[in-house]
C-alpha cells in the first residue's frame, strides 16, 4: 500500500462525544493546533423553539389575571424577534430576562421561559 498512510494504534483519539441533548455546531475543530474560524454567527430556531413559544403564548392567556400587563407585550415581542430574518441575540436575551421577571408569580409560566431560554441558547450555540 504505497502512498497510504496509517494511524498507529498508539495515536490519541480526540473525538467528539455527545451523550443525549442537541448539538448546533456552525464551526468545530478537535485535536492540537486546530482552529475553527467563522465570518458571523447565525442562528437557526431549534425545533422546540417554535413549540415552546406557542405554549408559552396560550399560558400568558390563561393566567393573564395574575401577571403584568406588560407580559404578553414582552412574548410577543419576542417572538418577533425570534421570527426575523437576523435576530439580536442581545436583545432576545434582554426579553427572555424580562419574561422571567414578570411571570414569577405562576409556576408554569417560569418553567416554560426557563426551557425557552435553554433552547434559544443552544440555537445560538451555548
């Protein structure tokens, strides 16, 4: 086999290892002296994004009683945002803080924008 070359068997492994969860990965590099360079970040809605914002809109209804006023404003908001064709991550991260502040009085509502939060970080790549 002239021209092959062949990885001894003593040579390290620097693979990749992911146990469950979503990986969005828009550069990678793995091993030593390896580099990943990327001209702008993007981001892409993860599939429970869109899910949980509509469920996160039908528990702002329903419990508008007892939150502020200003909360559903504050989704909707969002949620545009999250729509548009280059979305703020600053400003996504600003809402999802505000959301978290104004829904405190019902349970629910906290653990929804909790996973919300979660899966527009991943989308970014946190």
């Amino acid at each position: 086999m002239r021209g092959r070359k062949t990885v001894p068997e003593s040579s390290p492994n620097y693979g990749i290892h992911q146990s469950g969860g979503v990986s969005n990965v828009g550069n990678q590099a793995v091993g030593p002296h390896a580099r990943a360079v990327s001209h702008g970040l993007s981001f892409t809605a993860a599939p429970d994004t869109s899910a949980l914002m509509t469920e996160l809109m039908t528990l702002l209804e329903r419990h508008r009683a007892e939150l502020p006023g200003t909360a559903g404003e504050t989704a909707g908001e969002l949620r545009d945002e999250l729509d548009s064709a280059e979305p703020d991550r600053g400003r996504i991260a600003r809402m999802l803080e505000r959301l978290t502040a104004l829904v405190k009085p019902v349970a629910p509502l906290v653990e929804t924008v909790g996973e919300l939060t979660r899966s527009v970080n991943s989308a970014f790549g946190d």
